[in-house]
C-alpha cells in the first residue's frame, strides 16, 4: 500500500524589520577642534550647542571667520550638565567628566593622519548627526577636487620646517599632501622619525629643492621663528601654508592641497 504524501504545512516566517535609525541629534556639543570643522560642514545650525573656543581661532580654525557667530564652551563638567547635549563629540585624548556620562551619545574621533581618514571622519560625523547624504556630497566635491590637482615632476623634495628647527616627518597628514602633490618629504629621505629636529647647518647640507613654512612665521615674534628667516636658507625656496589648513583632518586639508599645487605651477 502506497504511503499518501500529505502537504508540508507551510511556516510563515515574518520579516524582521530593519532597525530603526537614531533620531537625529537635537544638541551637539563639540570637544574637538577638527570635530567643529566638520560639524559646521555637516549639522544644522539649530542642532549644535556649542563648539570649541578654538572654532574661532584664525590661527588653529579654518572655519574660525564662519564660527565667528556661533555658541562655543569650554568642556568641563559644568559646562555639559548647563547644556544637557544628547551627541558628545570629543577625541581619545579627552575624558568626559563621571558625574556627566550618560543621557548623551559619544562620538571620539582621532586624529586623521591621511586623506581617507578624514573621509572616513566626514561620514562618521554625516551619519552621527543624522545627515549622511551631506557626508556623501562632500565626500564627492572633494575627491574631484583632488583629483583634478596637478601633480610635481621629478617628485622634487619639500621640507615641512617649523620654528626652533622642528620638522614634519612621515605618517602624517602634512606627509600625505606633500606625497598627494608629488613632493617627496626631506624627514622621509633622512629617515627621520615623525617629529625631529634639524639644524640651519643641517638643512643646508640636506639642501630639499622646498621648504614649506607656516604662513605665521611670515613675521618674526621669536628667536624660535627667526631660525627660519636666517640668511644661509634664503636661497631656499619656499611653500607656505597656513597652520590652520594642516592641523586638523577635516575639509580644508583640499585647501592645503590645492594651494601646494598651484604655488608649485608658479
């Protein structure tokens, strides 16, 4: 006798519905110099409490003309239970207060040391202040601004010389720009390490076909910066920049590079 074949039952299996995003800040406070930047970029105006007092620093901001007008405060415990943020954006070198953690969302944020870190930066920032599609768009603007920039011939060599004598070395996001436009980095050809140290006597000998400078040291204020002014590096020449574009991974470092490019066309 031949066993009937009943139908399997049929088991529903409901969909599981996707999670719903977080709500998009209402009050963000910012602990982070290179966080303000991107937050003036990314967020409404209505969502932010407050920045850095850095924001409108000209010397260390390059957004400090736009952050002229907006809530800045310092990020000590009084300050946050005043301004009860539900977004926190600090960086690893900043511990927020015990008797305030919690009711908020944190955001740290390192430093980026390279082009797609800040990208990365722009979309963690985008996404953390509910608007991504911002971090996409100017994710686009400024790939195709870079891609556009010349690039150096014979890949000359630059140092990037500070006052006292300081130089940038490699693994760094002043690195990054001088390899995006085709400079090689004296500290890298010295196998100096990322910060070090070299003397006028020095410089001289290594003799780099560059020297890029902070525009601040146009002036002298210091013995510090009246290195840079000596006469044994005035056959040297120079590549200016403003601190304010370098010190922070965030969009002005297509500022940095756009400038680098056109004075070497010049």
């Amino acid at each position: 006798m031949k066993r009937s074949l009943l139908p399997l039952p049929m088991v529903m299996l409901a969909a599981s519905a996707p999670a719903a995003p977080a709500p998009a800040p209402k009050r963000i406070v910012s602990l982070n110099l290179c966080a303000d930047q991107l937050l003036l970029a990314l967020a409404d105006r209505s969502q932010i409490a407050a920045l850095t007092p850095l924001a409108r620093d000209v010397a260390m901001s390059a957004e400090a003309t736009r952050a002229k007008n907006w809530p800045v405060a310092k990020g000590n415990a009084e300050t946050l239970l005043t301004l009860k943020p539900d977004l926190v954006i600090s960086s690893p070198y900043y511990q927020i207060p015990p008797q305030v953690t919690g009711g908020f969302r944190q955001l740290s944020l390192p430093d980026a040391t390279n082009y797609a870190q800040i990208v990365t930066q722009v979309r963690q920032v985008a996404a953390a202040v509910g608007h991504p599609k911002r971090g996409e768009a100017l994710v686009r603007r400024m790939n195709a601004a870079l891609a556009a920039l010349p690039r150096a011939r014979r890949h000359p060599v630059a140092a990037y010389y500070q006052r006292r004598g300081y130089m940038t070395g490699t693994g760094t996001l002043v690195d990054d720009l001088m390899q995006r436009v085709g400079l090689r980095n004296l500290a890298g050809v010295l196998g100096k390490p990322v910060l070090s140290r070299l003397s006028l006597e020095e410089m001289v000998v290594a003799k780099p076909d560059y020297l890029i400078v902070e525009t601040a040291t146009d002036t002298v204020p210091d013995k510090g910066t009246e290195m840079l002014h000596h006469p044994a590096l005035k056959s040297m020449a120079r590549l200016r920049l403003p601190e304010a574009w370098t010190v922070c991974g965030s969009p002005a470092y297509v500022l940095a590079a756009q400038s680098l490019a056109a004075q070497l066309r010049q």
